[in-house]
C-alpha cells in the first residue's frame, strides 16, 4: 500500500533572527490587525532588549533535526521541511523548494497545540496564499489535527511543571500555586474557538497527574487595544492577588500554551512577570516548555502516521480527540471595532 504523504511540513509562526529583522518582521506579523503603532514599537524593544535575535527560529531548526532523526527511522523515511508565516523560511518559500523536489503532498505539523484562529485557520489561509504564488506544481498540504491532548504533548509538560515544582522547598510545596499561561487573543476569537476550554483541560490534566489542587489558568502577551476584551486574567494581575491574599509564597508559572522558550517566554514571564514577582515578594519558579522533548518529537509522527493509515487518534482527558478536516466555519474571527471609553 503506496503511503499517502511524501513529506512532512513543520509550519510555525516565525522570528527575527537580528536587529535589522525586528521591525520589517512585526510589521509583517501586525498588518491589517488593529494594534497602535506604539504597541508595536514596544514590542520591538522586547526583541532589542535580546539583541534583536528571538529564539525561535533556532529552537524550530533543533525540532526540525529531531524530527528528521526520527523520521529517517521511519517505514517509510520522510524530508522534513520547515516554513513560517512572517519570516523567513517564508511558506511560499518553503512550498516552491517542495514543488522542486516534486513533493507531491505533505502533512502540515502548526507549533501550536490548541484551536483558534491565529493558531490554526490563519496558518492554513497563508499555506493556501502561498501555494497559489506556487501555482499548479505546489503540494497538498494536509493539516494534521490540534494535539493539546496527546499523551506526547502532555506528558512532558507534566515532568516540566513536575521539576518546577521540585524546586520549592518540601515543606511549601503543597501551597504552592501553579499558573498556567497562554498567549491571550481577543475575546470574539475566543468566542468561535475551543482554545479557553482546550487550556483549561490541560491545566486539569497536568494539576491531576500531579495531585496538586492549587492552580489556576492565566494569560499573558495581549497586543489590542485596552477597549477591546480578550482572555484573562492577565498573569500579572494574578500575581498581584496571590500577593494581596497573603496565602501564597510560592508560584509556579508554566506556560503550557508555547511549544518553546522564544521571546514571549523570556520578556514576558522570565523579565516583566518575575520583576513584578520578586517586587511582592513571592517566590516565581518558571516551568520550561515541552521544546524536542523526544515523547513529542514522536507525537509529531504518530500523529503523521494516525492520519496516513487511519489509525486510532490517542487523547487524554474529557475532551475528544480534534477532528482531521476544519469545517468550513471552524474558527472564524471577524476583527471587531474596539468598544468606545
């Protein structure tokens, strides 16, 4: 029996890779959404702050080798390819060096584990914009399914929150609060979207296997405008009630809505959330991502092989399995006008 893919297609969000980068790379990322220009200039700063260099597009190579390695060992081997939606390896890039090689149809792994429009449909709209600047000879390219809750992704964030943890003292780790972060979005995408409830499951799910109650669900990173509502609480402001309370030493941060440690990561928790916390006096211990932790790098090709041979879809939890084919209307998102203040 002929398999059905001939390539696999990591698509993520892409980085700059130097200071010249920064500016020409958010412009890309910000066209046509509603963010003020400020907002946009103090991002920039964020990525300055760091030498102008994110870490993702290296930690993206590294998955890449990873996963090459394993698929080298795969029945049968498949290239791995990589393309980003704002930076360079740009998707049309990517697609036209895949027409080439006459890559005749790929499965498309998003670095993003959960369902909402800027992590799944607005990826899978500029994989078709690229295909068409391709033209006729560009692959088929099959997303494969949202895995927020495949062992492969949730156990490793469970031994990432586990070592967090294991860095309080014995004695207070019981009252320890674990928050779980993810990049907020505005509040009319979360509505036409299972991402708020897909977080909170593995929030669950995490907390669960490690027999630990004290926790909560937050988010970080929001980029509208302050009329316009999006997903909270904010992390900062978790901490500011964990500190006015006066139950809580210790808090462990773990943001299980990134795949690795890039810039979000490293100003946004790592920078301004453990300033604020040290400034409160509680204890922040931050719990690392799940990066190429080789439980995931299989993930990636058991769920290549699920969708190629038909085989069970594996998931924890509640909630089930994610469907193979986006309906037609699955994560819609209209922008909307900020509210009037």
């Amino acid at each position: 029996m002929v398999y059905l893919y001939d390539a696999v297609l990591v698509v993520s969000f892409g980085a700059p890779e130097g200071p010249d980068d920064v500016l020409p790379f958010l412009e890309n990322v910000l066209r046509g959404k509603n963010v003020p220009r400020e907002r946009m200039l103090e991002v920039a700063e964020h990525y300055r702050h760091f030498g102008g260099v994110s870490p993702l597009n290296a930690q993206n190579r590294a998955l890449v080798a990873a996963l090459q390695a394993e698929l080298d060992r795969h029945d049968p081997p498949l290239p791995v390819y990589w393309g980003n939606r704002n930076w360079r390896p740009m998707l049309s890039e990517t697609l036209a060096e895949m027409a080439a090689a006459k890559v005749r149809r790929a499965a498309a792994f998003f670095t993003s584990a959960y369902s909402s429009y800027s992590s799944c449909r607005q990826y899978r709209e500029d994989i078709e914009r690229a295909q068409a600047v391709v033209g006729p000879g560009a692959p088929q390219i099959d997303k494969l399914r949202v895995y927020f809750n495949h062992p492969g992704f949730v156990g490793p964030m469970i031994e990432q929150v586990r070592a967090a943890l294991e860095q309080i003292p014995a004695e207070r780790r019981a009252g320890a609060r674990i928050v779980y972060t993810a990049h907020s979005i505005p509040q009319g995408m979360a509505d036409n979207c299972r991402y708020a409830d897909q977080l909170a499951e593995v929030a669950r799910l995490v907390s669960e296997a490690l027999a630990h109650t004290q926790y909560q669900l937050a988010y970080q990173s929001r980029s509208g405008p302050p009329q316009q509502p999006w997903l909270e609480p904010d992390i900062n402001d978790v901490l500011r009630v964990l500190a006015a309370t006066g139950d809580t030493r210790d808090v462990v941060v773990a943001p299980i809505g990134f795949l690795s440690d890039h810039i979000e990561i490293l100003w946004d928790l790592d920078t301004e959330a453990k300033a604020l916390a040290d400034k409160l006096g509680l204890n922040m211990v931050r719990a690392g991502t799940v990066g190429n932790h080789p439980d995931f790098v299989r993930m990636i090709v058991d769920l290549v092989d699920e969708r190629a041979r038909a085989l069970p879809k594996a998931a924890l939890g509640k909630l089930p399995a994610s469907h193979d084919v986006c309906p037609a209307d699955c994560c819609l998102y209209t922008p909307s006008r900020p509210r009037a203040v």
